[in-house]
C-alpha cells in the first residue's frame, strides 16, 4: 500500500511517498481503508524532528486521524465493525496510508450524510475547544477570546463559545479575511496577533483559550480581567518566556487562572462521548468544519509546504 513516511527530518521535502505491506490489526484493532487523512499541526512538529527526544525517528509514517470503512477487525472485535464508515485516531503515527490500524475504542461510527474529510477536520481538535472551555469554567454572558482562532481547534471553539451564549467572542487572526470569515462562524470581535483591534478591542476577557503560546502570551494574560482563566492548548508560536508566571504573581489580587490543557488527560469515554455529539452536529449541519483543501495522498509535500508558510485556514486533508 501507498503510505507516506518522514525520510529526513526538516523541510516538508524530507517526506517520501513509500510502499509498505498492509497492517494487520492486532487483538482489540480494525484496519481502515481510508478516505481522508487529517493534516496536523503535530504532524508538522514531529517532520521537523522536534519531537526526536520523545522517540520519533526518521522512518516514522506520520498521521494520528482518518475516515474511512472498516475492513478487518483483529481478535475480540465484533465483526459488525466491518463495512462501516469511522472515524479514528490511530496514534501519532500510521494515518498517512491507504490501510490504517487503531485501537476499536478509538473509533467512531460516522453519521450518514457526513463526508471523511469533515470528520477529520473535527474529530481530534473539537474536543479539545469543548474540553478547554470546560476546564475555564466557561459560563453564558462572559467574554471570550480565542487565540490562534484560524486552525481547526479555534475554529470550533469560537463556534461553541457563541452557542454557548457569550457576551463577545474575539479572536487573533493575521489578516481581514480570515477575520471575516471568523465572524461568520461566531466571532464578534477581530483582533490582530498582537491583540491590537481598534474600536474591535476590548478591554478584558474572562476567558481565553490560547493556541499560539510563544513570546507574546503575557500580554494576553495582562488582558484577564478579574477572576479569568487562561487554558492554553498549543504552542504554535513557540514556548512561552520562562518568567511569565510572574505575571500572575505580579496581578495577585486579581485572582487570576492559568491552565494547560491536554485531551490526553480526559477520560477516553468522555472523549469519545463529546466526539460523536460533535460529528453528529456537524452532519446536521449545527457545526461547522472548515476544509482548507483535499490533496491526493501524494501530494503530502505540498500539503505540509502549505502549513510550513501558514495558509491554511481549517484543516489540510489527504486523500488516498
Ligand atoms: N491540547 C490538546 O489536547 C491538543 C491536541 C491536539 C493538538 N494540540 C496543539 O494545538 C496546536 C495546533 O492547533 P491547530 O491545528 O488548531 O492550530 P494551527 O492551525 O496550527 O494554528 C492556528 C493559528 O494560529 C496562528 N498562528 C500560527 N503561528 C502563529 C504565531 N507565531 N503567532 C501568532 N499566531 C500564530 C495562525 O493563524 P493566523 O495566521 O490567522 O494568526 C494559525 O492558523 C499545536 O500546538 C498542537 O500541538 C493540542
């Protein structure tokens, strides 16, 4: 089968396109032939080789979510897994190929009517904007700013953050366009990366949900008001400064939170649970997923070049 593996960490051209023998699902596994491949930003992270001292080596064949149906199940799997159309996580490795492995309690029926490469560009970051707004203590009427809002884990969050009933949504963004297209998702506020909006600012927010990290995020904590709760959930923009708690100290009596948050930490049923509602609203249409652009399997290079020189808006999905 056709898979796509990192040949030299570094630059997107240091992906091949490989043939390698079709995976056999272990005890407690199904194999997928796939129909669409999520492109994320954690892939991209590990292409560079940034993750080489957690254990990825160069050989590794990328990809952690696919759609596609059903046509093996291993020991102990009910066989009516097979000929089903899912959705799976299938790790931080194996999704970029034409016959995917992962574990049954990864996966996920797909609703009728909801295409492979809507399901993939929802199921691993939806639950992170609805856990993350969790762990905010998120409640109806207060304000809310997404930060790094054009991704597919921003893009859900200001999506549930407006049905939530928040006083304002704003989010950073790096241009007009991105911004208008935010609103039409929920965003009642438009900032730029460096929280800069003109009349669009305001002057606090009770909640922020940060995807970008890096050298400017205490500038957003100085924008908590008063009893806010900061979750970030990325680091696209590199790590933070190593003194930015100081920040919090420095606004003691503000009575402010800062939280990481990692899906990794929630139950897998309650994933899993959170993660079907959300697939389900989006094949009714109550959820928006945004589907930068379907490339063939392939064209994995281009598709990473895409996310190296920050174009895309939503997610890059491979199809095989
Ligand atoms: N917490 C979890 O459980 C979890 C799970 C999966 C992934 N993640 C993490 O989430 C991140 C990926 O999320 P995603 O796919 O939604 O994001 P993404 O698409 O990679 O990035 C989101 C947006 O951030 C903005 N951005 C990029 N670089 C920036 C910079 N240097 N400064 C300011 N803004 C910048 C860009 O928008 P503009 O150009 O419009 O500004 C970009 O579209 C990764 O860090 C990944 O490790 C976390």
């Amino acid at each position: 089968m056709k898979a796509v593996v990192i040949r030299k960490f570094g630059s997107p051209d240091g992906l091949e396109v490989v043939d390698l023998p079709v995976p056999v699902p272990a005890p407690g596994q199904v194999r997928i032939t796939t129909e669409a491949i999520g492109v994320g930003g954690v892939d991209a992270v590990i292409r560079r080789g940034a993750l080489a001292a957690y254990g990825f080596r160069e050989g590794h064949l990328l990809g952690s979510e696919v759609a596609g149906i059903v046509t093996s199940v291993g020991e102990g799997v009910d066989a009516s897994w097979r000929g089903r159309r899912v959705w799976a996580f299938t790790g931080l490795s194996g999704g970029y190929a034409e016959q995917a492995v992962a574990s049954v309690e990864d996966v996920l029926a797909l609703p009728d009517g909801l295409a492979g490469a809507d399901a993939v560009s929802l199921g691993g970051s939806g639950v992170v904007a609805h856990f993350a707004l969790d762990r905010a203590r998120f409640a109806p009427g207060e304000t809310v700013l997404v930060r790094g809002a054009a991704g597919s884990i921003g893009i859900t969050a200001v999506q549930l953050a407006a049905r939530g009933g928040a006083g304002a949504v704003a989010v950073t963004t790096s241009s007009a366009e991105r911004g208008a297209r935010l609103r039409e998702l929920g965003a009642t506020h438009v900032l730029d990366r460096s929280g800069e909006g003109g009349p669009d600012a305001l002057p606090g927010f009770d909640v922020v949900i940060d995807v970008v990290g890096g050298p400017q995020l205490p500038l957003f904590l100085d924008r908590l008001n008063s009893n806010g709760r900061y979750v970030a959930v990325g680091v696209v923009g590199g790590q933070p400064p190593a003194d930015f708690g100081m920040r919090l100290m420095d606004a003691f009596r503000r009575s402010l939170s800062f939280a990481t948050f990692s899906s990794d930490t929630v139950p897998r049923a309650d994933r899993q649970a959170v993660r079907s509602s959300q697939l389900a609203d989006a094949a009714h249409g109550d959820l928006r997923t945004v589907v930068h652009e379907v490339l063939p399997l392939d064209q994995a290079v281009p598709a990473h070049r895409e996310i190296d020189a920050g174009k895309v808006f939503g997610r890059v999905v491979l199809a095989p």
